[in-house]
C-alpha cells in the first residue's frame, strides 16, 4: 500500500509548480501549495482547488515558514529573465532566503528537500554538453547574476545542510522546459514564438538564430522531479535534468511556423547581454541513477503547446472585448 505524504511544493502556481501539485495528487499525496503570486496565477491551480488533499496558501519563501511536512519541493523563483531582472535583489533574496527557510524548515521537520536548479547555473558554458562536474562560466556581476548566483548559492546552501545536518537533499539543474501554462508574454524561446505565430507577427530572432538550445517537455520533466524525490539518500544531485535533442533557435520557428500553419516572417534583433551560445545536457547520470530519460518528441509537445496557447489566445480575446 502506497503512504500517503503531506508534501510541500513553494512556488506551486506556477508553470512547472502547476502541473507537479497536479502529478502529487494523481499520486494519491496531500499537497501544501504556497506561492507569493508574483509569476504563477491562481488559474493554473483553479482545477485543483476542490481537492480536499490539496491546500493553497499566499506566502513569500523569503519569509520563514512553520508546517509539518514529510517533502519539500523547492520551485520558488522567477524563471524568466524578464521576470527575474524586474526586481533583481528579489530574485537573488528568493532564491538565498527562500533556500535557507526550507531548509531551516526541512531540518526541523526531517523533511526530504528538493531544490529546482538550473542549468543557468553554468553560464555561459566553454564544455559541450554539459556535464554535473563542470563549474561553469558564469558573470557575476552581469544582469543575468541575480539568478544564476542566486541559484548557485542555493545549491551551495542544500550541500552545507547535508554535510552539515545530514539534510537528505536533491539537486536537479533543470534545463529548458516547455508546455502548457508557460506564461504568454514572459519572453522564453517557445512561448514566444508560438505567440507571434498564433497572432500571424512576424517570429523575433535574437542573435542569427544559430544558437541553440535543448527543450523538455514538462511531463517529461515531472516524471524526472518525482524519480530523483524517490531515489535512494546517496542520491544528492546535483542532476541535470533536461532533453539532450539540441536544436538551434532558427529550427525551433521554423517548426513552429510548421505546426501553426503561421505565414509569420523572422526578423532578427542583436542577441541580450551573456545570452549562452550552446545550452545542452549531458543526462548519463539521470539515466544511471534515475533509468530517466525524456520520451516526448518536440514535435508533439509543440502540438500540446499550441493548443493551450490557442486556447488562452482566444479566451483572451473574449475576456478583452466583453
Ligand atoms: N521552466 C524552466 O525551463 C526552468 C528551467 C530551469 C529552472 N527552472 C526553475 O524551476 C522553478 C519553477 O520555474 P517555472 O518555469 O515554473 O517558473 P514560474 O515563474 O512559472 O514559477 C515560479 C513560481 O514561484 C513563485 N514565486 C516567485 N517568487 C516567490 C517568492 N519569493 N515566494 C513564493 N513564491 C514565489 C511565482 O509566483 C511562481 O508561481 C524555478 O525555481 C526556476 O528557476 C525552470
């Protein structure tokens, strides 16, 4: 018989947040919510509000928090670089502060903690693709800092506790994921793209479009979460967590033009400051220890995107003009 756990996902309304409360609960496990609202909306959870295992609850991780809890997934944080540039000291306060709350709180709790990394936090990588070992290349003094040195810190936080407190810890660097209730206007690759394209603008190209990029779709991605959660208490991470089938960004619109049947034109614009040229995982250690590897062709999860895309775009549209 599976044992019902109280699990606690931070950041839960959010893109990836969303649709982990919803994989906990299919999964039979009571789900602690929380969110400070700032990205995630209420909506990606609507669904889920009248499941009696499942409570949501306004809270900032920078703010210490006192629950019982057997699992905590640690998602709290802008992902987006519009979002985490807005208010920089934020980001950086979410990702530290958020990381020593739980972990004071895992600690007091004996909870198994798990922390939503990045690969971001190789920066711009001189090794291709990127494996665990490699320590990165990162500015730390550079726009992007607030959320690759935030990161960077947080994972340096989850190796002290365990070294430290004997914390069971799990550190996944996740790399570019993509699906439904991915924000609309946040300015990431797919999203993006798949907007203009649905509204017939032309598709923005940063940079020549020769830089590439690797896309997990998030079920894929989910299953990942819930593997290394599960995985024995050697298993500390960090662990790349990612799809390996390497795309250039010129290729990615060219397959969304594909799969909207877009008459959308590409117009290039210079590519932002410590933009990464190549972003690619090396998931060897995932597949070891986790046997996880994504399964879901990109083609078929644009096709899943693009459909609540669709969706949203014509709600959107009703909502404006009533
Ligand atoms: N989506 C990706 O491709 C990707 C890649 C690498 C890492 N990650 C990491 O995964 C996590 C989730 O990313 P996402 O794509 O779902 O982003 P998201 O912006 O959709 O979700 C983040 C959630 O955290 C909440 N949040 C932000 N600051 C908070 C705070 N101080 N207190 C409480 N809640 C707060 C937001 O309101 C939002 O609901 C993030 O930690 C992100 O860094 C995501």
């Amino acid at each position: 018989m599976m044992l019902r756990k109280r699990v606690l996902v931070t950041g839960g309304v959010g893109f990836l947040g969303s649709h982990l409360c919803e994989r906990l609960l299919a999964e039979g496990h009571d789900v602690l919510c929380i969110d400070n609202f700032f990205t995630g909306t209420k909506d990606n959870v609507l669904h889920l509000l009248d499941n009696h295992h499942f409570e949501l609850v306004r809270h900032d991780v920078t703010f210490p928090l006192y629950v019982e809890v057997d699992e905590i997934y640690n998602l709290a944080c802008p992902a987006s670089p519009v979002h985490y540039q807005h208010d920089p000291v934020q980001t950086t306060k979410t990702s530290v502060h958020g990381a020593i709350n739980m972990l004071g709180l895992a600690k007091r709790v004996k909870a198994k903690i798990f922390q939503a990394s990045t690969s971001e936090v190789y920066g711009d990588p001189h090794i291709h693709p990127q494996t665990e070992d490699y320590r990165g290349n990162v500015n730390p003094i550079g726009p992007r800092a607030c959320y690759d040195e935030g990161k960077r810190c947080a994972e340096t936080l989850f190796f002290d506790y365990h070294r430290q407190h004997n914390l069971r810890i799990k550190v996944a660097r996740i790399f570019n994921t993509y699906g439904p209730r991915m924000h609309p206007n946040d300015g990431r690759v797919v999203s993006n793209f798949i907007v203009q394209a649905l509204k017939g603008e032309p598709i923005t190209i940063f940079g020549d479009g020769s830089q590439t990029r690797s896309f997990c779709y998030v079920d894929d991605l989910i299953e990942g979460f819930i593997r290394l959660m599960a995985s024995g208490d050697d298993v500390t991470g960090p662990i790349n967590l990612g799809n390996p089938g390497e795309f250039t960004i010129r290729q990615l619109a060219e397959q969304v033009i594909a799969e909207t049947g877009a008459k959308s034109k590409l117009i290039f614009k210079p590519l932002p400051q410590d933009d990464p040229l190549q972003r690619q995982p090396n998931i060897t250690l995932a597949r070891q220890h986790l046997g996880w590897e994504p399964k879901i062709p990109l083609k078929d999860g644009l096709k899943r995107t693009i459909a609540y895309f669709d969706d949203l775009l014509r709600r959107m549209k009703v909502e404006a003009a009533s």
